[in-house]
C-alpha cells in the first residue's frame, strides 16, 4: 500500500461519505449568505460526530484546499489555522 493511500484511508471512515455530501460544498448557482451559513451549519453538524475529523481537516490544510467544509471548518477558518501555524 503507497503513502498517499494509506494517508487517504481516513476517507472511507468519513461521515460526510453519501447523498448528502453536497452540502458541504457552495453550490453552483449564487447562494445568499443566510443559505450559505444554514448549509454550513449543517455541514458543521455533521462533521461534528465524524470518527476523522481530525485527518480531515489536517489533509484540508495541507492541500490548502480553497473550497468547502473539511474537518468542520470553512475555507476562511482554515486559513485562520494555517496563518496562525505559520506564526
């Protein structure tokens, strides 16, 4: 098994796996901010009980990926973290 799959196995734990994943990612059409906030809330609610939350968000970091919920964060919360590691 390779590095990159076994750094990925926390991914087949994840409760955000299924029909609902959708939200916790931005639509393709505009989404108000109420909206916005409502889905992620949900998201958030979800990845609360999450077995890998904490992989999650450390690969979201890493990655610096720019989109969505990972590990119960936001893009912006995330970059909170990164800019606050980075001292």
């Amino acid at each position: 098994m390779s590095v990159q799959q076994v750094e990925e196995l926390w991914q087949e734990k994840a409760a955000c796996r299924g029909p609902h994943s959708a939200i916790f990612f931005p639509p393709a059409q505009f989404e108000r901010k109420d909206e916005k906030e409502e889905r992620e809330v949900k998201a958030k609610s979800i990845c609360a009980s999450c077995p890998v939350r904490q992989p999650c968000l450390e690969f979201a970091i890493r990655i610096r990926e720019p989109h969505g919920i990972w590990g119960g964060l936001n893009e912006l919360e995330r970059k909170q973290i990164v800019a606050r590691r980075a001292g």
